[in-house]
C-alpha cells in the first residue's frame, strides 16, 4: 500500500489565507517608519540648535554683549550674526551653526525657509521646490525678539 505525503490544496490556501491576514495586520505596523525617520532626525535638529543657541549665549555673555540687538561673535571658525545673544534667525547663521546646507531643494539633508525672524527647517523630501515644504513635520527656530525674550526652538512632527 502506497501512502501518499504532501499538503493537501484546501491545507495550502488556509496556510496562505492566514499569511494574509497576518501580512496586513503587521504592514500597518512597519509602513510608517519613513515619517518615524524623518521625526527622529528633526529631534537632532532640535537638539543641536537648543545646544547652538545655549553655547552661543554663553559666549555673547563672556563677551558682554547679549544685551545687544546685534553683534559678531566668533564659533572657531566663522564669525556669527547674534541678536540679543543668540544666533540670528537667517539661514546663513544657522549653516554656520549647525554645519548643514540648509538652502538647496534637490540636494542634502534638510531645507530651511527663512522668514522675518525665523527659520523654519524640513527633512529634504527629493526634487520638491521651495513651496512644497508645507507639511506639518519641522524645526522652527526663532530670533530672540529682545533682551528678556530668549529664542526659541519649537519641533511639529503631527505631519511627519
């Protein structure tokens, strides 16, 4: 007597309808690990810029002139634009203080939109243009508005 081994058809397609069912349960799961990404390197963003702006006041203090409504101090290697003793809110003072090219669309990291007294800063999303960057996901970094008013660093990631 031969005896046959093997999966029956009805034993495979349940096999494969549990696999199913599993596959879109977990996607879910593991879809939005892009905007998780996007979110965790905009905390860095965050983070650099609250110990930039820190660091910055501090050596404005030293100096004697975080009083000041404008001024130069020197990071080491640049000499940096600072109003009220924090770094000036323009995308060029902000290159020099957190070493990231913040003005190029279809290139590198990040894209910084500079407004009167404030840059805000997005994860590069590939070729989009300058008016593409309008999701809720970035860094605001906000100029000190006078002595009592220290900058601020405000992180949305609702949209991430």
């Amino acid at each position: 007597m031969r005896r046959n081994s093997g999966f029956t058809l009805v034993e495979l397609i349940v096999v494969i309808v549990i696999l199913g069912i599993l596959a879109v349960t977990a996607a879910p799961k593991f879809m939005n690990l892009q905007g998780d990404a996007k979110a965790a390197s905009l905390k860095g963003v965050q983070a650099a810029l609250n110990s930039a702006k820190s660091l910055t006041y501090g050596k404005a203090l030293v100096k004697g002139i975080e009083k000041s409504a404008t001024g130069t101090i020197n990071n080491g290697t640049d000499d940096l634009d600072i109003v009220y003793g924090y770094p000036k809110a323009d995308i060029a003072t902000l290159k020099k203080v957190l070493d990231l090219d913040l003005t190029s669309t279809d290139t590198g990291d990040y894209f910084g939109k500079e407004e009167t007294g404030k840059v805000t800063i997005y994860v590069h999303s590939g070729s989009a243009t300058a008016t593409d960057y309008t999701e809720e996901c970035f860094v605001v970094y906000e100029q000190a508005t006078d002595a009592t008013n220290a900058a601020k660093v405000t992180l949305t990631t609702t949209g991430c």
